[in-house]
C-alpha cells in the first residue's frame, strides 16, 4: 500500500497545504511509503518526502490516493485506477461546491477523512457516508506564551491581533463597533496589529505580544489561527466558521451574545475557553472584545480559568498527537478497516 497525495496548484502556503505535508512528513517517518504529487511546477513541497511527477503517476488497487476537498478533477487518477481514493475534507462549504452539475458524492467511489468533528458532521449529513477525524497539529516550540502570560498580568492598553484576510469588511466593522463603545465608556485605548503576510515566526511573534485575538474567518474547517492564538496565551474572541467548534468552547455569556452550535459537539476534557459570537455576529463579537478587554484590565479572576482551559485545549492539538493519529491510521488502512468505500 502505497500512499499518493495531492498537492493542488497553488503558488503560495495556505493552511490546508501545511496539513498535507505535515501528513505526508509523519508517514515518512512512521515508515509507510507515501510520495507528494505536485499538479504543477513551483507548488510548495514538503522536506523530506518522495515526489512523484503528475505525468508519472501509476496507482494500483491498493495504493490510497488522497485529495482534499475542492479538487475533484484530481480524483480522476484514483478512480480510474480503483484505487482507494480518499478525499481530505479540510473545509465543509467547498465539498460540495466542486462539484459538476448532477453529480453528487454518493455516485463516487470514495472514502472521506475530515479535519474535524463538525466537518465529518456536515459530511455525513450531506453525503451519508461518515469517515474517520485527522485534526492539525500545532507547533509547541514555536506558538506558545509570553512569560508575561503565564502568570496576572494587567494591561490598560489591550493589543488585539487580527487578520485582515479573513472577512476583513465584517472585522473593520467589529472594530468600529467597539472603538465606539470603548469612546463612549470611557476606556483605555486599544492597540490593533494586523497578521498578514508574515513567515510562521513572524505570526508566532505577534500572538505571543498580542492580548487578544479576532478571529473572523468563517467557513472554516479546523480553523488554525484561534488555536495558535490559544497556544500562544491570548484570549480568543470572534467567530468559529463552525469548524471552530471542535476545540471552542463558550465563555460568552449568553447576555451578551455567546453562541452555542445547534449541532452536536463531543465531548472533552475542557471547558470555556472562547468568546464565540454567531458567524457574522458583529455586535456580538464587540461585547466579546469589550470583556476580553476589561477582564485583562482588571486581571479579572475569569482570565486564569480561561488560560487553563486554552492549556488544556492546545495539549490534544499537537504535531506529536497529530502524528500518533495519523500512524494509527494508516495502520487500520494497511489491515484494510478504513479506506474502503
């Protein structure tokens, strides 16, 4: 069983590539034979892995063919082939929007992985075909907090960190709304950076000098951000995109506008740890910035609860549980229980 992942066109890193070369990295190292097959020349490639060219690629019956959700032409190779093709559903709202006109997953002959709970929700709700969970791992070494974090810390001039690419129409309105109201209470002035464009050690620097973060990316899928934020000692605010839900947990009260998924979510060791407002919330998500704000000036007894719960939280969201996942799944796939649609 040989493994072949597709790495779509895209000249840039985004997220969902990084998943799939921390993928192919931990099957590298967990000795299953795995190769990456670009579709073009100049796509990102992981260190470390085989490289298969797309002209040269030749799968038998039992290799498993992996592309994530949104490439459906990709699945061509693995279906002509019958071999166990495998879609990544990375993001819920691009599984179906691929698509071609009349063609629905059930007519296809393959086996779903998705990136969260939420998502293998949506995915069986919309396909009736349910498939195992790989989350994302996060780098400890890299996102983690500030010793100013660790222990009380007050702060009259909260820096609240946000990316501009994500919905960034709804986040300048979100920052209008609770410049407006900090003027109209009276409160300390914020200090507002924005994370774009910057390398992994450049983000990571910027959380840990951060207080708080808006997240305001929806859809997502597991959303990598909020959680880095986490791991990086902020307080998180802002929106899910629903895929949020599999490590958010509400901290909002509901007086103020803190959602709760009407979906079912599963169980885990931790408790609040989020300020979440409905997707597209943005009164909402202004009272979740305004408390943020007055807990970490007042060093409110509520912050400590919430950095325990981030702790705990980011402690199941590591690259090291992410590779013990993915050995243990490749594994079922080797004694053929999983990838057999």
């Amino acid at each position: 069983m040989h493994t072949y992942i597709f790495l779509p066109p895209l000249k840039g890193m985004t997220g969902g590539v990084a998943v799939l070369h921390q993928v192919a990295r931990h099957l590298v190292s967990g000795g299953f034979p795995v190769s990456v097959v670009p579709r073009e020349a100049g796509t990102p490639l992981p260190d470390g892995v085989p490289v298969c060219a797309w002209g040269e690629l030749s799968l038998s019956p039992d290799d498993v063919w992996l592309v994530p959700e949104g490439w459906v032409n990709a699945l061509m190779p693995g279906l002509q082939a019958g071999a166990r093709t495998v879609v990544y559903v990375q993001n819920w709202s691009y599984l179906l929007s691929a698509l071609p006109e009349g063609v629905h997953w059930p007519q296809l002959r393959v086996s779903f992985l998705n990136v969260s709970e939420p998502v293998a929700w949506f995915t069986q709700q919309v396909t009736g075909r349910g498939g195992p969970v790989l989350r994302p791992g996060i780098d400890g070494g890299l996102f983690h907090p500030s010793p100013a974090k660790t222990g009380s810390r007050t702060t009259d001039t909260p820096i609240i960190a946000w990316m501009p690419r994500k919905n960034k129409a709804l986040a300048v309105r979100i920052r209008e709304t609770f410049e407006a109201r900090r003027a109209l209470l009276g409160l300390p002035a914020a200090q507002w950076t924005e994370i774009h464009g910057l390398s992994p050690q450049g983000v990571a620097d910027a959380l840990r000098r951060a207080h708080i973060f808006l997240a305001t990316g929806f859809p997502e899928g597991c959303p990598l951000p909020p959680l880095e934020a986490l791991a990086s000692g902020c307080v998180l605010t802002g929106f899910s995109g629903m895929g949020g839900w599999d490590y958010m947990r509400q901290a909002l009260p509901a007086s103020l506008g803190g959602a709760m998924p009407w979906w079912p979510l599963r169980e885990v060791p931790w408790q609040g740890n989020a300020l979440v407002a409905a997707d597209a919330d943005v009164a909402a998500a202004a009272n979740g910035l305004e408390l943020a704000a007055r807990w970490l000036a007042e060093d409110a007894p509520e912050l400590a609860g919430l950095r325990a719960q981030a702790a705990a939280t980011v402690a199941e969201y590591t690259v090291e549980k992410q590779q013990e996942a993915v050995w243990s799944l490749w594994h079922d796939a080797a004694q053929g229980t999983v990838f057999r649609p």
